[in-house]
C-alpha cells in the first residue's frame, strides 16, 4: 500500500493536549522509561542495536534482475518480491522513491522489469499502467547512466548509447585533477566495478525486449539526464571526452585496456577482504557481482560466491514480503543508542557495557582509501556496517564517540579508541573548516558534471549536519588542543547558514535535520545562539512550519523544491529534531514548545516506540532516500531527556507554566 503525501503551508489551530491535571514532568519521565525499556528489550545478545533499513522498491527489482542475469532465480524467493514491489506501485502505475513521493522514472522502469521477468505479461493492468507512467515520465531515452547499463546487460539497451567509462580512468594518478580519489567513497566503489562491466560486457543469462518503453524505439537514442543550469563548459567538455571514449571503445587498439582491468581486478578483490561486500552498499555490491563475472571468475570460485552471498545477506523476509536492505547499520545504531540511554540515565552496566565492547571491537585500525587524500591521519574510526574496513566516516566516528562519552567519559583515556578517533577526525577537517563522511577535500565540483555523474552524489563535500555532530563532540572531549578546530567548524557553520537560517540536511531529511545539528553544534562551541538574529531567524523559521498537530514534518521533496522546506506531516523523529532546537535556542517559552512536547507524549505507544511512517532519512539527495526504523525510538526519546533538563531546572519550569490557551493558538492566526 502506497502513501499519499500532500505537502501544503502547515496550518495553525488547536494542538492535541495533554489533560492539564498531568503532572508535566511526571509525563516526561514516564515516556523516557518507556522508551528506554522499548531500546533495550531491542539489543543483540553481542551488545549491539541494528534496526531495519528500509529503502524504496528499486532493491527488490534489482535483486530479480541479479538473479535473473546470473540463472540463479528461487520462484518462491521471486514470488515474495514480487509482491513487494506490487504493493508500493502508486495509482498512476509508477513507482515512487520515498514514502509518499511521486512516481519516478528510474524506480518505475525497475518495477516493470523486474515484474517483466518475474513472468508478468505485458497485458497486466499494472504494467499497462507502469507502460504508461514510463511514458509520461520521459521513457527509456530518459533512464540513469547505472540503468542504462543494467539493461544492456539484458539486451534491452544498446550498448553504444551507454556512456563511456573505461576502467583506464583506474590508472590516472592521484595528481591528476580528475582520478577516482575525487569522487566519493560510493561512487568510486559503484564506479569502478561499473567501469569493468562496460568494458568486459558479461553476458546475461537472460535477455528481454523492452521495444515497448522507448517513446521513440526506432532510433533507440538516450537523452542527457543529469544537466544542470550552471557548468555549461564543463558539461561540453565531458560530452567531448565521452565522444573521444567511445571512438576508443570501438579500436582495436587499446594498449591499456589489460593493465586497466588488471588493476581494477586487484582494487576490487582488495577490497572484498574481511568486509560486508564490495563498499558494504547495495549498488556497489551488484556491481562487483558482473564485474567478477566479467574478469572471469565464474560459479564456483570463492570470490564470486561470497560476492553473490553477501548480496542474500541483505534480503530481509516480511511475513509474505521479502525486502530487500541497501546495508546494514549496526555501527550507527549502537552509537545512536548508547548516546541516548547514556543522556537517559542508564548506567554503564549491562546493556551499556556490553555495547561499549562489542563497538571498541569493530575501531578500524588499518589504512583505507581515506588515507589518499589525508596524509597526516592515522588509522582509529568507525564505519557504517559490521564490515567495511576501507571506509570508516566522520559521522559514524563522532556518534560512537558522543556515546562513550555519554556513558563514561572515554576522552580520559589518552592513548585508547576514543584518543585514535578523535585524532582521525580532527585530521579528516576540510579546507573550508567543514567535515564531510569518507574523504577529505572531496569537492571537485567539475566532476559533477560527468556523464556518470546523474546519481546526484559525485562528491563527498563538507556537510553543515556532520559539522554540527563533531563540533559537540570536540566540546564534550574538551577544548584544549581542539580550539582552533572549532573555530573552523563554527565559521563554516555560519557562512553555510541560509538566508531563511536554516541549515541543509545533507544525512537526514533535510532543512529541519540539518538545522538541529547546526545549531546544537554551535551552542556546544559557546556560540550565544540565544541572542544572534541569524540563529533566532532559524528559530522563527521552526515556529511558522510547525503542523496542527503540534508535530513536525518534512518531506524528502525539499532536496527537489526547497520552497517546501520544512513542509509536510508530522512525524516523531523531525519534530524531535524541531524540539531539541528550539532547546538550544532558548525558545522552550515559546508555544510552540508545549505543543511540540505534548506531540510527543500523546503519541507515543504503549510500547514506548512512536510510529512513523515516512522517510526520514537520505542516501543521495534526489535520488535514493532511507527510512532507519529506529529513528521514531532515538531521537524522540533524546528529546524528551533534553525537555526533562529544562522542565527540572528553576528557569525551564517558570518558562512552561503559561497558560492552557497559550499553548493552543487560534486557528485564526
């Protein structure tokens, strides 16, 4: 079943209210055990949390495709699929790529594939209906550079209309201005198996005509997907190189093309040691799979094997549905909780304990592609999932390390895992004062204009939501010898800052995410938030997109329009992020406040959990979002621990005695 979203200026009214004889405090308290207790009963018996990552319906196509290209399809495993790719399909016959959004043209093509070659005939209603939401959206002219190649591994693109990408591109040195250390950590782990497919041409075992899906399909000629209103001189010297690759492509002379896949095949398999799979990501991971095949490694050899297990390790069944997960996200999750539950109150015994192990066991301690760029840092992060060991990130780092701080303040070790990581994230700063996830000075924004380049995530730039986590982190482990780091940070935050003052979102859906860690980031760093215009507009900004309900929301449409920023139903994880907001800034006074509090405890369930429905969670902005089933458990219970932190002190209490009827406005305002 689909959900519908209209996104529509939030409205004032009355707001949903506790019974004004609850002891508000009490109320507060009450929903913090219950959270707590629903946390907890959620641990691994090995210490830590990993909750379900879902994403849209694009997974489970791929997957009957990968099974279909490699021979291997399990009817009833395809027939679970199946059904879950029906029940996301929109009643304009697309396919969306979040909870409540439109139908999308790439989404859509995968669903009619995937359902083509589960046996679907063409005569179904729901593929007559996806037939002509393809259409309407532009047809297969229209598709992404990936899927143009996934479908000519089919037989249903051609070949000579995918864009160039020769795995020589494997072989430009680092001091080249365009090498694939330039490009972020995902895309060169897509980008390079990619290259090897394009190159080798692995056939399928099993082809498809999708004569039917081309609005023009005499001439089979792909149109540009990924142009942009800036960069017209870049986008022509790309489409230049391209034309020049493609007449290479066609030589018989390629005097580097065996070194080329010689080196891909060595990065590959490197990296397919002691991991989750190639980058420990969906799309990476499919496309070492063809990538094996087409270096030769066939049924049989280990190497492909465990690349193909590793791609099962991500199905997930639902009672007759079978999802499919992008990776996993252990890592994130225990860092998240031990966080919370240590802001909570829960001692370090136990639980806590038990997840503090399990996550100083998985501190990466060897040198992955971050070291390229970053000459001065030394191994000691976290990455996302179980394993990943080339790609531990900034934010992933800061949030484990936030949580040993919380539980028992691991900045007094001077030599340990929170010594290391704090090390190696003060050494992943970016130029501009800024962190980003993977890389270090990822921001070569030509790149983003390459033919490869429609997947909206080329670069791996300084992000104001990363920026505000480590600034919290580096206060917490104290100032000295980080001083000059925050300063940085802090000035990066201000000049990110948009004119409205709010903050993009670049991990989390989206101007409410990034804005909450702005400026939790600078009230950390001794920033008078309470007093500057530019932090009260963001603010003012909060208040005038708060819903009826008294809750939050936005929707993932906001990367697309941002002048729907802010907008859309409430949900408990972004009106947590208003609340504790609107904490920092010393707005609790403020009416809105109340509401967003009462949204909190009136909705929450007799489990302790919050029910949420919509993403609000980003892979790549426009392109591939996430919803983390934890999120409506972390982040309003963190809030309701920060609220019970204002209500008890002298101060708080006196701002939240106002009146019933200043908490409910007129909906004639």
């Amino acid at each position: 079943m689909s959900i519908k979203l209209e996104i529509s200026r939030p409205l004032k009214g009355p707001a949903v209210t506790l019974d004004s004889s609850q002891d508000l405090s009490r109320s507060v308290q009450e929903g913090i055990h219950r959270a707590s207790d629903f946390l907890l009963r959620r641990q691994s018996p090995a210490g830590y949390w990993v909750g379900e990552l879902e994403a849209d319906t694009t997974l489970e196509s791929d997957s009957i495709k990968l099974w279909h290209l490699l021979g291997r399809v399990d009817p009833a495993k395809e027939e679970r699929l199946v059904r879950t790719i029906r029940s996301h399909q929109l009643s304009d016959g697309g396919w969306p790529i979040y909870a409540g959004g439109p139908a999308e043209l790439n989404a859509t093509v995968k669903g009619y594939v995937a359902l083509r070659l589960a046996g679907t005939p063409k005569e179904d209603p729901a593929l007559a209906k996806a037939r002509a939401a393809v259409h309407r959206l532009g047809g297969l002219e229209r598709v992404n550079s990936f899927e143009k190649v996934y479908l000519a591994l089919l037989g249903a693109y051609p070949w000579d209309q995918v864009p160039a990408l020769p795995p020589e591109l494997i072989l430009l040195p680092t001091w080249f201005p365009f090498n694939i250390y330039e490009i972020s950590y995902w895309s060169r782990t897509i980008l390079v198996p990619l290259a090897v497919v394009y190159a080798t041409r692995p056939a399928g075992a099993e082809r498809i005509n999708l004569d039917e899906l081309w609005i023009d399909p005499s001439a089979k000629r792909a149109k540009m997907t990924n142009v942009q209103p800036k960069g017209a001189f870049w986008r022509g010297f790309f489409l230049f190189v391209n034309r020049i690759m493609k007449i290479y492509e066609v030589s018989p002379w390629k005097p580097w093309r065996a070194p080329a896949l010689r080196a891909a095949d060595r990065w590959i398999v490197e990296r397919l040691v002691e991991t989750d799979g190639l980058g420990a990501i969906f799309p990476a991971m499919f496309n070492a799979v063809f990538a094996l095949k087409g270096l030769g490694y066939g049924d049989g050899d280990p190497q492909f094997e465990r690349a193909v297990a590793e791609m099962e390790r991500l199905e997930l069944p639902d009672g007759d549905l079978l999802k499919v997960q992008p990776c996993f996200s252990p890592v994130w999750d225990t860092g998240l909780a031990l966080y919370v539950l240590g802001k909570a109150g829960c001692k370090e015994d136990g639980p806590l304990r038990r997840a503090v192990d399990w996550l100083k066991a998985q501190e990466i301690r060897v040198w992955g592609d971050w070291a390229v760029k970053n000459r001065q840092g030394r191994p000691g992060g976290w990455a996302f999932q179980f394993k990943n060991p080339f790609y531990p990130d900034v934010d992933d780092t800061a949030q484990v390390l936030l949580g040993f701080e919380a539980v028992s303040g691991r900045g007094s070790d001077p030599a340990g895992p929170f010594r290391r990581g704090l090390d190696w994230i003060l050494s992943m700063q970016n130029k501009d004062g800024g962190w980003s996830s993977y890389d270090k000075n990822n921001n070569c924004l030509p790149l983003t204009h390459f033919p490869f380049a429609d997947h909206n995530a080329m670069l791996d730039s300084s992000a104001p939501d990363i920026t505000g986590r480590v600034l919290e982190l580096l206060v917490a482990a104290g100032t000295a010898g980080n001083a000059e780091a925050i300063r940085r940070g802090v000035a990066f935050l201000k000049e990110a800052q948009k004119q409205d003052g709010t903050w993009f979102g670049r991990w989390g859906v989206s101007y409410i995410y990034g804005s909450w860690l702005a400026l939790r980031g600078l009230k950390a760093a001794g920033e008078p938030i309470e007093s500057l215009p530019n932090c009260q507009r963001a603010g003012q900004w909060l208040v005038s997109r708060q819903n009826l309900d008294g809750g939050w929301g936005e929707s993932c449409r906001s990367y697309d329009d941002p002048t729907v920023k802010g907008q859309g139903p409430s949900t408990g994880s972004q009106t947590a992020w208003a609340l504790m907001s609107l904490i920092s800034l010393g707005m609790v006074a403020n009416a809105a406040f109340r509401r967003g509090l009462e949204f909190l405890l009136t909705g929450q369930q007799p489990d302790g959990n919050w029910p949420e429905e919509l993403f609000t969670g980003t892979g790549f902005p426009k392109v591939f979002y996430l919803k983390y089933h934890l999120y409506r458990t972390y982040f309003p219970l963190l809030a309701l621990v920060e609220a019970r932190s204002v209500i008890s002190s002298p101060e708080g209490a006196r701002d939240l005695a106002f009146k019933d009827e200043i908490s409910r406005p007129s909906a004639s305002k």
